[in-house]
C-alpha cells in the first residue's frame, strides 16, 4: 500500500504556508511508504486566503508540475490528519496517486459526461458546491444520476468573504476550460471517479450524524410548500409541543429557549409493511434523515414551517444538536470502516467509544497500520461541529485518528454536506480510500 503524501500549515502570509506545505509534501514524496508519483491535487483553504486563491494555485501547481489536476474548495475551517484550523488563515492538502484513466475533474465550464455519452463512466463523485446556487437540491441529485452508483460524497463552500472552488485539469481530459485558472466561483465542481475494473483501488463512505432525535419520529399527514400542518393525523403544531414538553403559552414569548434550539430531522417514508421504528426515540439517527431548520409557526392553522420542501407520507422528528451523540455516531461510523477493512480485528457489536478507543492504543497511533488498506481519506464535516463543538479544538479529528489511525487525511468544514444525492446538515462525511488487501 502507498500512502497518500499530505501537508497542512497555518501562517497570516498564505506564501509561507503554502512553502511549508510544500516542504512537507516533499519530504513525504521521498519516504517509501508515501506514493511517488500522484497526478491529483485534493486543495482545501480557509476563507481568509480566498482573495488569493489565484495565486495559490498557480504558485502549488508550479511547484508540482507532475500533479496534473486540482480540485477543492474553500471553508471556514480545514483539516488534515488530527488538526482542525478554525478562523485562521490555513491550508491543507493530499496527493493522490490514481491512474488518469479512473477520474475526471469536472466543473460548469467543463461539466461531467453523462452516463449515455460513452466518454467516461463515473461510478461516484468527490463534489464541491457553492451553496447561492440556484436549485441546488435539484442539481446535486442530477449529478449523482450521472454516476453508476448514484453516490456523491463532499460539501458546499463556506466562507465570510468569497465563495470558491479549484477545478483544473492538465492532462487534456477535460474540454472547454478555455482561458480559465482554475479557480470558479458558484455552481458545481470535483473530481468524478470511476469503478476500478481491477479492484486495486476503492471508496468507502459514511454519514454521521449531530443531532439527536427527542421524540418518536411521525408522518407527515398534510402541508402545504414550506409548511407542515398535520402530523400523524393531528395539527402539527400540537404534536411539536407535546414532544417538546412545553405548553402552547411558550408560543407567547419573544425567544422560548427550547423551541429556539428544535430541529426537524425529515426521511423518505417507510414502505407500507414497515413498522415506524420506535428505537428512533431514544437512539441515533441513520444515514436516510436529513436535519433542517424550523423556520416558522403557525398558530392560525397549528402548522410548523420548515426549511425544505416536505411531501405527505415523510417522516419528521423533531430533533436536537447533541455533541454526545455526535461523537459516538462519529465512532460508529469508523468502526464500521474499520471492520469492513479488518473483519477479524473488530466483533460487529463494538460500536462505542469506550471499545474503539479499547482497540487502539496510542502506540497504534504512531504509524498507519499496512492491515487497514487506506492510502488516504477526505472528511467534510459542518461548520457548525468545528472549534469547540466536541469539547476541544481539534477534538472531532483527534476520534478519527484515534479510530483509523495516523492515516493520511485532509477536508473542510462546510455550509452543508453531500452525501448520497441529497444535502445534509449538521453531519460529517467521511471517505477513505481503499487498496486491496
């Protein structure tokens, strides 16, 4: 297995960080275990280098001529490995050794084939999007109709200045991007992947989740656009105050605490012969269930008015941030890797905390482990989980390794996460790239 090189840096002058990323990268490029000839560029900068994107590009990718495609975007925050620079000027970046033939950059000047067109076959997709874009829900879910899997896995561009996203392709596989430089704003961009027909290389996904549900989940029996008037055959709004334990007299307040802290998190109906799954009360939410905003009430007709477009027949429970059940769905979700790349290390049952941090001892921290197969991994999570969300700075990044090892890694906190064909909140989404055992 030959790892992914990587580099992260923080300075005030993106110059000097960028140097010291190169530095890095070099010394990595020279040592056996780290691949020797990567071709793509995965880029990801906080907001306070966006006015120089430009230069940065140009200045990493002359350094590099050998990397011929780049792609990322910029973030309130970036990470790499077990660090997270949040509100900082900072960098970070991965090398990735993939034949030219197994991706495509694609971006609105150069779009990704469709799958009829016979010119490249994407089975999934690394995308970055600017979240201003028009109908965007709707443009994510057709970028995933182009790949055979149907899975997409990034985020949307956060920053407090300006928007961004790298795309560029040196290797003449994409037409039509003229005289640009590489640096987009609005609209889609990332790198497409295609199925290994080989099996040497491949990607593993998974969605955890923020929030934790507070109640049973219920379906949605009547609304109208934005606004939810009937839950479970009763007013929507009479259902959100009895899970909530409060009384209609909390309506009458400029700013209820309780009400100001509820989320609605919404997933597809169930089929017909399926129980509604009570455990969902107490428990986690799954990948399915996408969180989103109460934006309103209704007293007048009793209904709730949220953030998405809700069909009769979804289900909805009303829903919290919860940092506790962020960090044990984020363990589950690397234990879930980790046992689908060592079977006979992991009991399918050791799914807490308590037992994945059993399992790696800090010495297992030093190096990363030939057993588990991943040359690198690109983790995206919210903006919001970012600083001291999980109790410390760097504290989300720090369960990672801890849960996969000192693996190659590198992301961005985001305005909203792509996973599947759908955006999410409130989540992180984490990819890791897999060799053959």
């Amino acid at each position: 297995m030959k790892l992914f090189p990587y580099a992260h840096a923080a300075h005030p002058q993106w110059r000097v960080a960028a140097d010291l990323a190169l530095a890095q990268l070099r010394s990595r490029l020279a040592q056996p275990d780290y691949a020797s000839a990567p071709t793509l560029a995965l880029l990801y900068i906080t907001d306070p280098y966006a006015a120089h994107a430009q230069d940065i590009l140009d200045h990493l990718s002359a350094e590099l001529p050998e990397i011929t495609d780049w792609s990322g975007t910029v973030g309130v925050g970036v990470l790499s490995n077990n660090t997270e620079y949040f509100d900082e000027p900072a960098l970070a970046v991965m090398l990735c050794e993939l034949p030219h033939g197994q991706y495509r950059v694609f971006s609105g000047v150069a779009p990704l084939p469709s799958a009829r067109s016979g010119l490249f076959q994407a089975h999934t997709a690394l995308v970055h999007a600017d979240a201003a874009t028009p109908d965007l829900a709707e443009l994510v879910d057709e970028m995933a109709s182009r790949t055979d899997s149907g899975y997409l896995f990034g985020g949307l561009a956060s920053s407090r200045t300006r928007g961004l996203q790298f795309a560029l392709s040196g290797h003449g596989n994409v037409k039509g991007q003229g005289a640009a430089g590489g640096v987009f704003s609005g609209g889609l961009s990332g790198v497409a992947f295609a199925r290994d027909p080989g099996g040497a290389l491949g990607l593993m996904s998974r969605v955890t989740q923020g929030c934790r549900p507070l109640a049973a989940a219920h379906q949605i029996s009547a609304c109208d656009g934005h606004l939810i008037t009937a839950l479970d055959g009763k007013p929507a709004l009479d259902v959100m105050l009895a899970d909530l334990g409060i009384g209609a007299q909390a309506l009458a307040r400029p700013s209820a605490p309780k009400l100001d802290a509820v989320l609605v998190g919404l997933s597809p109906p169930l089929p017909p012969d399926e129980a509604r799954p009570g455990a969902r009360q107490t428990g986690q939410f799954g990948a399915e269930v996408v969180v989103r905003h109460l934006i309103g009430l209704d007293p007048a007709s009793r209904g709730i008015a949220i953030a998405d477009l809700p069909r009769v027949g979804m289900q909805l429970a009303f829903c919290e941030r919860n940092a506790q059940a962020a960090k044990v769905d984020l363990v589950r979700i690397c234990t879930e890797i980790r046992a689908a790349l060592e079977p006979e290390a992991l009991e399918p049952d050791a799914l807490t905390l308590d037992a994945a941090s059993a399992l790696n001892p800090p010495a297992a921290q030093a190096a990363p482990h030939p057993a588990r197969r991943i040359a690198g991994a690109v983790y995206v999570s919210c903006s919001g989980r970012g600083g001291p969300h999980f109790g410390a700075p760097s504290a989300e990044l720090q369960m990672v390794r801890r849960a996969l090892g000192d693996v190659p890694l590198v992301g961005f906190f985001a305005d909203g996460e792509i996973a599947r064909n759908r955006l999410y909140g409130y989540t992180g989404v984490l990819t890791v790239f897999t060799v053959a055992g």
